[in-house]
C-alpha cells in the first residue's frame, strides 16, 4: 500500500495542506469541524506524518549520530548504551557508525552526520580529523567527544569531553607492578595517533622514570586490538626473555596478551604478571591470576554524555563553556 | 554560525531557488554563467544542501534501521558490522536500536523506523511484534528477519531471514554430550518468547528422548544474559547434586556459568563438562576445558544479509519471494 500524503488528506477532508499541518501540530486556529474531517481523512487514508517532513521543517532531526571506533568493543557498546538510556526518553534516537580506527572513514561519517542534520554528535576519535569536529562544532552542532580528546591542537579544548584520567591511570597500574618487584617490564601500548594511546604511555614513562628506569625493557606498539595482544606477546617471546610483568593498555589487547600467554603455558602471575586498563571479563576464570586492572565506567560515561547532550541541546546551554568530565578509577585486583 | 538556506544562495546568485536546484542535481539546463554564479554563492554562503531535503523528495533515506535485542553482545555487533560492510559500499548508513529483549521498546523502535522513511529494516526481534513487523514488510518496506524468526504466526514465512539451524546444532551438543556418557544434564534454556530459545530447546529435548531420557535432570529458563547463566548454576547447586554436565543455549549465558562454576572451585570439564551454543571467546583461558561449542558465524550472516538487502532495495527484487538463508553449524571443541 504507498502512503497517503499530505495533500490527499487535505483533498479528502476538503480542507487547505495548511489546515491539515495545523491539525497536527494541535493548533487552536482550526474550527472543531474541520478537526473532525481532517481526523477522519487521516484515518481513512492511514496517513502518517512523515518525520522527514517534521523535521525538514525545523532544520533538524532527533537523531544522535554517535562515531565510535569499534562496536565489537563492548567498551564502547556500554557507554553507547548509557547514551541511549538517557536520552532516549526524551525522544532521541541514537545513530551508530564505526570507523574502525581509521581516519579516512571518520572523517566520510563526520560529513554524512553533517548532511543528515543530526542534532547532535558523539565522537570517540580515530584522530587526524580535528579540523573537520572544530568546523562542525563552530557551526553551531553540539559535538562532546567521548574517551579520547582531539589530537593537542588550538582549540581542541573547546569541546565538551567525557573522558578518563588516563595517564594518572596508567601511572597507577605501572607503579603497582614497580612496588611488586618487577623490573622487566613489557608495555603494550595503544596508538600514538589518538590521545588516550598518547596519556597513558605518559604515565607508564613518568612511573618508570621517576622508578629509576629509562625505558620499558619491551615495548609495542598495538592498536587496540586483540590480535595487537597477541602479535606483543610473541614479539616479547623473539627476544629471547619475556618479561615479568606486562601492562597492556586496553581491555583488548590484554585478552590477547592473556590468550597468548596461555597458549604459550605460561602461568599468571608467577611467570608472568598483569596490569590492564580496562577490565577483562574472561580474566575472572583465570585461576589467582592477580590481574590488575582500572575499573572503568563506561555506563556511567555514557549516562553523564546523554544528560550533556540533553543540557547542550537546549537553547540556553548551547554556548555555555566546554564543559570537561574526567573520571578518576582505582586499581582493583582479580584475585 | 547559521546555515545558509537555497533562498539565501539564490539571492545572492541572483537566480531563482529553482535555478539553484538545477546546479545541485547537475541539470543541463543550466548556462554557465548562472552556474558559476550559483557555485560562487555556495562557497560565499558556506551552503550544504540537506540530506532530509534531498530525502523528503524521494521519500526515502539512505538508512537501514537495525534493532537488536543487546548491543552490548559480540555477536549482534558482529553480524551488524558485517552488515554495514556490506551496504555501507553502497551509500547505506546503519541506525542501530537496541530492544533490550523487551516487547514494547522494540514496538516503539518500529513505529520510529517507519515515521524515519528509512529504505529498510533489519530486526532480530525480541518476540511479540509480529502482526507489527508483517505490516511494515505489507506495506512495501523491506525487511530482513536475522537470527530469529517470528512466532509461528501465519504469514511469518512471508519474510527474509538470515538464521541458524537452531535445532539441528543443539541436538548436536547435547547429543555430543550424553556419547561422552553424561545423563545427569543441567540444561540453561533461552526465552521461550523468541524463536532461537524455543528451536534450541527442542534440540536438545529431541536428542535426550532418543537417547532414552523423557526431561533433563536440570532445567533453568534463562534470559541470554550472563546473570543467566551464573543463576542457573546457582539454581543447579541448591538441588543438592550438580549435574555432571551442562548445555547452554546462548554465548553470553555460558560466560555466566563458567565464572560461577570457577567461583565455586569446580574443575572444567572434570566436575561439570560444559556444551556452548555459540562460542566464549574467554573460554580459551581455561586449561584443557574440553569445551564443545557451535562456531556461529556473525560476520557471515551480517554479509548475506547485507548483500540480501541490498537486492531487495532495488526495484527489481522487491517483490520477488522470500528468501530464507540457513547457516549450518558444526561442534568444535576448545581443548
């Protein structure tokens, strides 16, 4: 069956397009008779009122167009959640697109976002697409960027940002492993390209250093992937000693390092121990493995990105200050 | 910054809106000279056409709107990934809903999907809806069942779907299980409300009866979510005698029973043997589980279904007869 248009119930309830939009919109300009045969040509003909044409007519849809790097990643699938239970009862839908942790396709998403005329965008940054979020933001969209900042430029600090304190974090974690004895320590790090790669190899240098170390014994360099994990593992295998002690910084990396540790029969902690930023579920069916890890809240991160959304979508809260949440964690233990 | 509307350009051009359109749509019916103009307008005013403007006239968007019933389990954001893999090389952008397996929200999310014009629906539906669902597909909206079927309802193989064999799997496990000569089995059931909890239930009621059992020695209805699984165990243990081995019918339920299982001290498979549909990726922690499971293949179902879509979004193919894809499984085992 198509669907009846506008003008098809105006032209059976012989009444202007005019009167027909005045009806939905609950105008008190129409006499109670023509909102009568309007209502009946609506019902007669199934006619629904096209959201596009709603919100054609306000320049705006209530949609959140939400760029997150991996949906895989229940990381960023919990703080999406938190988003959609905040702001889905205020009638806003979420819309979701991955990047995949590249740039090129991030920055094609920005433009679709830009040209659907979302009401708002949340962005969890692949990096080297700064210009183009400043641009969107200056533009009048509402933009809170989620979990990684911009890359250091001019003005990067004048978005809103729900993010971690990722290099004090990081410090934490190394400087618990330093405390325990260990002294070969392996880093598994995240990208340099988005910030919170860069933040929380700051901590693990600043914790080493101010130890009296100059360098990790191993490091490498990953990208957030579980396969980085494990490629990390075998690289710190090749060089003849594996370390003590591993920090991997992020939750999937550090299943991989775990599932190559594992493979390679090697026992946690005794032979090697752990340190992650970000829990690993499946590191609670590991036997005492003494795995520490910053507890992250990536629903309560995404409940606080919704109630910004809500403040920043508001006329009155539009250009108020950026506002920065950063949540603080503590190091909790699988025993 | 205020965006600049076609009047706007149009005024500064000095041509009419209509002239304006002509240039964006590429018409021949343009000179030069105006075209010029109007381009020199566009850049001056910063003007970007609207994407709803541009889809009002078509009465159609270039989204597919996707409901899920968890965007928090890997495995609807795998086939959700392969899905946009797939449509995302055509123009498509996904909108991803979550239902949280809850009837009415999932009600809701139709109902938006079909206000939003969207070109096309996929749905993995958390029962309930189906007189809803048959009356988008009736009205020329195609849609795409993955996962789950509808309730047996009359009509409801009038759909596309992209699925499991959901029965033929679960007997294998189960089956799998009594050969390894386990009879006190616990089985962890999924929702009766949706096809998948259903069709794997009679799996494994069909493989227990043949082997001479009338009912498992264990039963505990679960929700497909880890609370699930860890109650069901729960639930197992109170009885007094926790069965010797246990099928459990979703991946993030056999997380749940695998954590209370360790928790409680119990080996794997020494004390309860374990037989997942759907894989555990932290199962390969686990030394020697010995633990069966059915490979699913998300990211394949995602790319079929995608490709599926994308044929019926084309004239062509739209009223062409349903198309039903059944993914075959096999058992394979972590050792």
């Amino acid at each position: 069956m198509l669907k009846a248009t506008i003008k098809e119930v105006a032209a059976e309830a012989e009444v202007s397009t005019a009167t027909v939009s005045r009806v939905l919109n609950n105008s008190l300009k129409v006499s109670i008779e023509a909102r009568q045969r309007v209502s009946a040509a609506i019902a007669k003909l199934n006619y629904e009122p096209s959201a596009i044409a709603r919100s054609l007519k306000q320049d705006r849809t209530f949609m959140i167009g939400i760029i997150v790097p991996d949906i895989t990643n229940s990381y960023f699938m919990e703080i999406s959640k938190g988003i959609e239970d905040t702001v889905g009862q205020s009638g806003f839908q979420l819309m979701f697109c991955s990047s995949d942790e590249n740039t090129d396709k991030e920055g094609r998403l920005l433009q679709l976002l830009n040209e659907k005329r979302v009401a708002a965008v949340v962005i969890a940054t692949a990096g080297g697409n700064g210009d183009k979020i400043m641009s969107m933001s200056r533009s009048g969209l509402p933009v809170v960027l989620i979990d990684r900042s911009l890359d250091g430029q001019d003005g990067s600090n004048q978005l809103d940002l729900v993010a971690e304190d990722n290099k004090a974090s990081a410090y934490m974690l190394t400087r618990r492993l330093l405390q325990d004895g260990h002294s070969a320590l392996g880093v598994v790090n995240g990208p340099s390209c988005v910030s919170t790669g860069r933040e929380r190899y700051e901590g693990v240098l600043q914790a080493i250093r101010e130890w009296g170390i100059d360098e990790p014994s191993h490091l490498y360099n990953g990208d957030f992937s579980v396969e980085g994990g494990i490629r990390a593992v075998r690289q710190f295998g090749q060089t003849g000693s594996m370390p003590t002690a591993i920090v991997s910084l992020n939750n999937r990396m550090t299943f991989g390092v775990l599932l190559e540790l594992i493979r390679r029969g090697l026992h946690i902690p005794s032979d090697v121990a752990i340190a992650s930023f970000g829990e690993v579920e499946s590191g609670q069916l590991l036997k005492n493995p003494k795995l520490y890890y910053i507890d992250q809240q990536p629903y309560d991160m995404g409940k606080r990105t919704g109630e910004l959304l809500l403040s920043r979508m508001s006329k009155e809260k539009r250009s108020a200050d950026p506002h920065v949440e950063i949540f603080h964690h503590q190091i909790k233990c699988i025993l």
